[in-house]
C-alpha cells in the first residue's frame, strides 16, 4: 500500500530540508525521500579534503528561524564541509525533521495522474507514495559525471571521485596522487593533498581563474557584531544582486582611472572571494571592464606562481572571467611551488588512461598510488533526469526538456502539474548564494500551497505561452552578460551532446524574488490554479 502524504520531497539537502519545516508548520504531511543514508545533499557527498563553501558561513546558512541564527557559532568565515554538515544535522535534530525523511530510499519514478490529481512516487526498494504534490529539490549540481579513462579497472590503487569520497576517508600520507580537474573541488583540495601526500600531480585540461578565499576563524566579536545585526545583514544579502550581501561598486570598470581602479581591484581581492566579480558593476556585462578584471587576475597567479612554465600554464585564457564558475582558493597558485607538487597540461598531452601503475598521457607515463577526479557535474538536470518523472499527458521530464529546460520561473512546468522545483534551471540557482534563493523559492511555494488548500484548488499548472515567455526572458537576460561566450556547465557544455541552452536565471536573486512576489500578487500570473479537472473549464 502507497503510503499517503500531502507533499513529496526528493532530496534532504538544504533545500529539501527547509521545505519540509515550512510545510510542516502549516499543517501538511510530508515524505521527504533521500537515497543516501544521511541528510545533507552535496555537503553530505562532497566529503573531499579541503571542500568548504565559498559563500560567508553567516550568509550561507537558513535565515527562518531567528533563533538558529543566534544559536549557531561559526567557526570560520567560510565553513568546511564538516563544519556545515554539523549545522544540517543540528537543524534537522532541533526542529525534529528527522521523522519525516526516508534515508536510503532512491526515488526511481514518478507518475502524475489527472483523474486523481495525485503523484504516484517508487522507491527502488518496491515502496510507493501518494501525494497531491511533489517537489524536486535534487540539486544542481548532485550528478557527478563519472568520468572513467580506458584500463581504470586495471590500476592497482585507488579511484576516487570528489563528489562520491569514501565515508572513512583517504590517507595521503606517503602516497604518490593525481588529481584530474581544476575546478573549484579540484583547487580546494589541491593544498590540503599538496601538504599530505609524498608527491602531487594536477593534471589540467583548462586553466580556472581563481581568487583567494580570505578565510579566517571569526571571533567572538565579529560573532556578537553579526548577531547583533543579522536582520539587516540578512536584509542586505536579499537585496544584493547575488545574494552575497556586498553590492557592485555602481561605476563601470572603464571609467574609474587606472589607479583608483587597482585599489578597487586589490581591495576586492583580498576580501571579496567569490564576489570580486562584483568589484564594478560591469565585470561581467561588459568586455572591456572584463578584461581588465581578467588581466589583474593574471597578474595575481604571476606573482604566486615562482616557475615560468606553470605560470604560463597556471594562467587562464580564452575566456572573460567569471563566465565558467571562478575558484575561490587557500593557496592553490602557491602551491605548485613547493617540491612535490607538478602540474600536467593535458590541453597539449592529452591524458590517454590508465596503466596498472598509474596514468599514461600522450607524452609520458606516470605512477601513482591514488586517483582522484575532480572532473565535476552533470549539472541543472543531471538530477531531475535521474528518476522517471512521468507528467500527466504521457510525456517523461527528460523527453519534454529534450531541447532544454523549459519552466514557469524556475518553478513548474507544462504537463506536470503539482509538480515543483527548487532551485532548479530558469531560476538564479547557481549564479548566487543557492542558499538564500531556495528559501525564498520555497516560501513562494509554500504560499500558494496554503492558498490552494484554503481555496478548494485541484491542480497548478504552469502555462505553455508563460513558460516560452520565461524562456526567453532567460537568454534575454543572459545575452546581456558575458556568460554565453564560454562553454561551461551554465550553458550545458560540461556533457558531450548535451542541448546548448543556458539554465541559469542571470538577473539577480533580487531581482527574481520581486518577481515571485509580483507574480502572487498578480494571482500567480503564468500558471493555471484549478478547481476542477483540466478538461472541465479552468478557473
Ligand atoms: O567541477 P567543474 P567541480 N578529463 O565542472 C575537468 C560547486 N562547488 O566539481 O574545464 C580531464 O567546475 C574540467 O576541465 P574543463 C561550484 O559551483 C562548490 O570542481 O572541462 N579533465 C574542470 O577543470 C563549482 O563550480 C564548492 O576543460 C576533465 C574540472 O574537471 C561546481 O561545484 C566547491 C574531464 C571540472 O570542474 C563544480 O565544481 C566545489 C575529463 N574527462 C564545488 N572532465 C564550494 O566552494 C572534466 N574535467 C561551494
């Protein structure tokens, strides 16, 4: 027997999470289906050395519950991955949700039947839910790609993946390592491994801009002066464009003299992370202002970077910073400094496999102990596609967003009624603190929930002509930045014979709750809320 609940979750992240606390408080039932045996989403599976987020621990932390936030103490500005899991598993025990997630249990299909209204939901195990909603909270970035090169099965060490670490963990001491990938798990844990392991090998397909993290431990008190202030801060970081709490200096890069803008640039540097692309208003709108970020940028790794090769090497090229995701590093640059630590350019010698003994490229064999890859995501849909999700006219999500994600904001879309998304593409998702935008998704949601219950609603549906409509304010919005110039996982680049379309909504957390806003002030504008069957005539 299904068991019945008014609301399914996939996923017990962040997001997840807070859906089902908001949910819960206003009297619906919840399962919230999880397929690992612990809560955390990607801070539970990115459990690799030196992984920590890159968004201020004060700001990448749930803001509904005022006295959280006042309990809670971070240790460092920006936390380590054990450090935020902590905090997950405090506020699921605090708020007691633990009772209404199903750990191990992988959500293979979903089934939405118009006659019934309901979503039918299997778990690989033969269990089975109902529910009148169902909300996708899976991640964007929760798919690892599985990267494999030919003879893996041959080494005689270890493989691991960044995004998969083994619980018990990994000793370096002594060994020989590769990492494969510089993204932001690659550079994280580059120096951390680098201080370990008896000899590190970073194989590079494509130079990363990274900038220092300025991490610090936060003392009590900057901890009382946050406290003391967490409304405006919170306040401040909703009405920043991504939700960082800093907003861009308002002139362009290119009207500020040369001097002015060095300070500018330099003081961003050492204290911005992630947000020095919010130096000037303009880093990423327009080239030229770009460019000059970029080459103050290059001239940073210079000046890090002591051997000529790997500096040549270490430089990013071809493409405007920030248009593939920035690192945000503790030493990464510094680190190919020291004895033990190499650097592999495998845009020149391409990695062709493995050996027994190691990994072979088109120039040289090397011998290793330990792979790591840190070759990143099926990112944006590799997650929703995971399950088949079946709408209510026949059509699978995979077959409908063929092309590419096509949603009402981020939020539904046509055929699949009931059916909701969180941070999801169409939505600001990973061009800002993922974080803060969730819970604003989610308290969207759970308001039109509330109305429909209160209003005798069968079915939300997001409408056709909405959705193409949202669409296509998303590649307007997107044109007007930099970011369609570079292939990246924002534009589905990161998977051979993926569609080409950019997920993201690049207008600004600020801007996009304005619109959640307005859109339920106008009666939740672009979706269908009806009382009666989608056959009868709608309301
Ligand atoms: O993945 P990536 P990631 N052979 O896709 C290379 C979030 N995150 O896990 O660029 C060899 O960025 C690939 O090369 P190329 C954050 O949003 C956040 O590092 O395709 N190399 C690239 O260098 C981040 O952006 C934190 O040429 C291969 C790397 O692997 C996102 O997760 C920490 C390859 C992949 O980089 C993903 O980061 C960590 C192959 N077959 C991650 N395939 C925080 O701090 C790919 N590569 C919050």
């Amino acid at each position: 027997m299904p068991q019945s609940v008014d609301v399914v979750v996939i996923g017990a992240g962040f997001a997840g999470l807070r859906a089902l606390y908001s949910l819960r408080e206003q009297g619906f039932s919840v399962a919230v289906l999880e397929r690992d045996e612990e809560i955390g989403g990607v801070w539970n599976f990115n459990r690799y050395p030196g992984a920590r987020c890159d968004v201020e621990s004060f700001d990448y932390s749930y803001r509904f519950s005022k006295e959280l936030e006042q309990e809670w103490r971070w240790s460092e500005r920006y936390a380590q991955q054990p450090e935020i899991l902590e905090y997950i598993r405090h506020v699921a025990d605090r708020f007691d949700l633990r009772r209404d997630v199903e750990l191990n249990t992988t959500v293979t299909g979903a089934r939405y039947d118009r006659d019934a209204a309901c979503w039918t939901v299997q778990s690989d195990d033969g269990r089975s839910w109902e529910a009148k909603y169902l909300l996708l909270a899976m991640g964007q970035l929760s798919t690892p790609k599985n990267t494999t090169y030919p003879g893996q099965d041959d080494f005689a060490g270890q493989v691991c993946y960044s995004a998969r670490w083994p619980r018990e963990g990994v000793d370096f001491e002594g060994k020989r390592v590769a990492i494969i990938g510089t993204g932001s798990s690659g550079v994280q844990m580059t120096p951390v491994v680098a201080a370990k392991a008896k000899q590190l090998t970073v194989f590079q397909r494509t130079a990363n801009y990274s900038i220092p993290a300025a991490n610090a431990p936060v003392s009590d008190e900057e901890d009382a002066q946050v406290k003391a202030h967490y409304a405006e801060r919170r306040d401040q970081a909703r009405n920043s464009p991504s939700g960082l709490g800093f907003k861009p200096d308002p002139r362009s890069a290119t009207e500020v003299p040369e001097d002015e803008r060095e300070v500018a640039l330099e003081k961003a540097w050492n204290r911005l992370g992630f947000g020095f692309a919010l130096a000037f208003k303009d880093i990423l709108l327009n080239e030229e202002s770009n460019a000059l970020a970029s080459d103050f940028i290059r001239r940073k790794i210079a000046e890090q970077v002591d051997d000529p090769w790997t500096r040549e090497k270490l430089t990013p090229k071809g493409f405007p910073f920030g248009t593939r995701r920035p690192a945000v590093d503790g030493g990464y640059f510094k680190t190919f400094n020291r004895e033990n630590v190499r650097l592999v350019d495998i845009s020149e010698t391409p990695l062709e496999g493995f050996t027994p003994t190691g990994l072979r490229t088109s120039a040289e064999e090397f011998d290793f102990d330990i792979v790591i890859y840190a070759t990143g995501f099926d990112a944006f849909t590799g997650s929703l596609f995971g399950p088949e999700i079946m709408g209510g006219d026949g059509q699978t999500l995979k077959e409908k967003w063929a092309d590419g994600p096509i949603t009402q904001m981020g939020l539904g879309t046509a055929g699949f009624p009931n059916m909701f998304i969180i941070v999801g593409p169409g939505s600001p998702s990973l061009l800002a603190n993922v974080l803060l935008s969730s819970e604003d998704q989610v308290d969207w949601y759970v308001d039109l929930l509330v109305k429909a219950r209160d209003e005798g609603i069968r079915e939300i549906e997001a409408r056709p002509e909405a959705e193409k409509a949202w669409n296509a304010y998303v590649n307007e919005r997107a044109k007007e930045t930099l970011y369609m110039q570079t292939p990246s996982f924002y534009n589905g680049a990161e998977i051979p014979g993926k569609p080409r379309v950019f997920m993201p909504y690049s207008g600004g957390v600020r801007h996009y709750r304005r619109l959640l806003e307005k859109c339920a002030a106008d009666g939740y504008t672009g979706f269908d809320l009806r009382k009666a069957r989608a056959d009868a005539k709608a309301d």
